[in-house]
C-alpha cells in the first residue's frame, strides 16, 4: 500500500513540476519584446530621414484621388545620459518630450514657441504611448489631448504619435522587411484609431519596428484616403550612443 501512495506521490509532483515549467514556457513565449524602448530606438542620440506617399481620397463634387509625395526628417535627443527623458525634432523643429517609466513610454507634452523660446506644454496625466514589454497578447488603450496651435485645437498624428486621439495598440506578428536602410526582422503593431465618443474607427495604421533603428515603415489607411511611409537612412551620433541602464 506505502508503495502505490509513493509511485502516485511522485506522479502527481511531475505533473506539478511539468505543469509549472510549461507554463513558464508559454508565459516566455508570449513576450514578444522586453524593452521597448531599444524597439523605438530611444536609447542614443540619432537622426533619420523618412518619404511619405499620400493618397488622399476626394469625394466632391467628384472623386478623385490626389497623390502626393514628402520628405522629412526625425531626430531623437537624449536630455542626459540615462535617456529615461527623450526629445523629439520633427524636420530641425522640437516637437514633443517623451519619457520612460519603469513600465511605459509616455508622451510628457508638446513644444510650443513662447517670447521666441521652446515651451513644453506638459499633459496633466500623460499619455502612455507604449508598454515596455509587448506580448502577444498586449492590447494598449490610451488618448492623447490635442495640441493647442495659435489658440486653436489641432488633431493629428505623425509616425507613432498622434494628437487628439484615442488609440488602440496591438500586437500583429513579425515580419522580414527588406528597405532601402537595410532588412530587418520587424515587430508590427496596428494602431486604431477613433475621435472621441466616437465608436467608428478613423484610420487603422501598420506600424513597423525593428530593433535600434525606431520605426522603419507605416501603412494607414481610413477614410479620406491611404499614406505609405519609410525610413531612407538612419544615423546615430556614436558619442553619445549610451545604453540605458536598467
């Protein structure tokens, strides 16, 4: 009798520890990123050069589809050497701060010239813009206020950045992506996006993220029309290239 209640102890503590290590497996499995902050590049000082092709949709009086075509720069700059506060320049203009938390990337505000001087108009709460660790499951749920330009309230977006939205972040799945700048093996993340106390989803972009170099393509797509954006070239000031430490 000792023996059978020996052999099923031991039965049931190798189901236990199977059950354990199996779910550990799956639990790793499920990370898909663990800093998202190298995902975004954020951890040096570096310069980039995006394209942009736009399809915008005309509807009146009749329709028709305008195509255009911009270039531009994006420039991240670190504020110390921890990179935990990040400003970002659109075409040589300050634009927004970001920050790193110890579980997000969050949007601290936007500039705005005051007596000829940068102003960082700070969000009360601020949004959060990213998890620091996607899963494949992780669904982010965020809206960002919009930006106050010549006393008058702007919606908009740019790269991963939106103003005046509510956002929904999601994981797609990894993809090899061969570009100009180089191939990669990106994380893609769709982002929905929505107007306030709107149900109806404005557009929905494709973003494309490969580690160390930020985002290296974006698909959106809705109702006024379609935009295609890729990365030309991506420089990093290796003087101040440091790590951040965690």
């Amino acid at each position: 009798m000792s023996y059978r209640i020996l052999v099923l102890f031991a039965v049931i503590v190798a189901l236990l520890t199977a059950g354990c290590d199996s779910s550990g497996t799956d639990s790793n499995d499920n990370v898909v990123v663990t800093n998202t902050s190298a995902l975004l590049a954020l951890n040096a000082n570096s310069h980039s050069t995006y394209v942009q092709y736009d399809s915008i949709y005309r509807y009146f009086p009749d329709f028709g589809i305008e195509v255009d075509t911009t270039e531009f720069t994006f420039e991240l700059v670190g504020l110390d050497t921890t990179f935990e506060r990040v400003d970002i320049h659109f075409d040589s203009t300050r634009s927004h701060s970001l920050k790193i938390t110890s579980t997000h990337i969050v949007n601290l505000g936007y500039y705005r010239q005051e007596n000829d001087t940068d102003t960082l108009a700070f969000f009360a709460q601020p949004p959060e813009v990213f998890p620091l660790t996607i899963s494949k499951d992780s669904k982010l749920e965020s809206y960002t206020p919009a930006m106050l330009v010549d006393s008058k309230s702007v919606t908009t977006s740019q790269l991963y950045l939106s103003w005046g939205f509510e956002i929904e972040r999601s994981f797609v799945r990894t993809e090899s992506l061969l570009l100009p700048v180089g191939q990669f093996n990106c994380v893609v993340i769709k982002n929905e996006f929505h107007l306030p106390d709107s149900d109806s989803i404005y557009k929905t972009e494709y973003e494309y993220y490969a580690q160390d170099y930020g985002l290296v393509k974006l698909y959106s797509t809705g109702l006024f029309g379609q935009s295609h954006t890729f990365m030309l070239s991506h420089d990093v000031d290796s003087t101040q290239a440091v790590r951040r430490k965690r």
